[in-house]
C-alpha cells in the first residue's frame, strides 16, 4: 500500500499526512477521471496480475481498503496474465 499512497501523495502535492484507508478517494478528489488509467497501470504492476475493467466497479477502487482487498491481497480477484 505504500506504492499506491506515494502515488496519491505525487498526483496531489497538497496534501498533507497520511490517507485513511476507508477515505473515499473518489468523494475527495484524490484520484480523478485523467488519472484512472495510469492508477489502473499501477495497481496492475504492484499486484503482477491484470484488471478487467469489465469485470470491476468504481466502488473497487473507492477506498485504499478496497483497493488493498480487491487488487493486492493474495486472496483477491485480480487476473493473472495467461503466460
């Protein structure tokens, strides 16, 4: 989660501290429309799996929570690329 809040911190330079993991990042502006797919990318690269943006909803992506437990646990559902 350090990857994916760094990448918060960079894309908004104002702000200070640390992100509450149930914080809707959407609600606060922190990950907006311009940003989405490189935060997609992100998640992609730190979990080693891909993302069917098909197969997902916003609320996925909502919450460092959320995040953490759809994408980067190991029990989540994040495709592993065929290989």
């Amino acid at each position: 989660m350090d990857q994916v809040s760094a990448w918060l911190h960079e894309k908004n330079p104002g702000l200070d501290g640390p992100i509450g993991v149930d914080e809707d990042l959407i609600e606060a502006r922190l990950i907006d429309s311009m940003d989405f797919l490189e935060f997609v990318d992100l998640l992609e690269e730190i979990s080693g799996g891909s993302i069917d943006l098909q197969k997902v909803t916003i609320d996925d992506f909502r919450t460092l929570a959320r995040v953490k437990e759809r994408f980067l646990d190991p029990a989540g559902h994040a495709e592993v690329p065929a290989g």
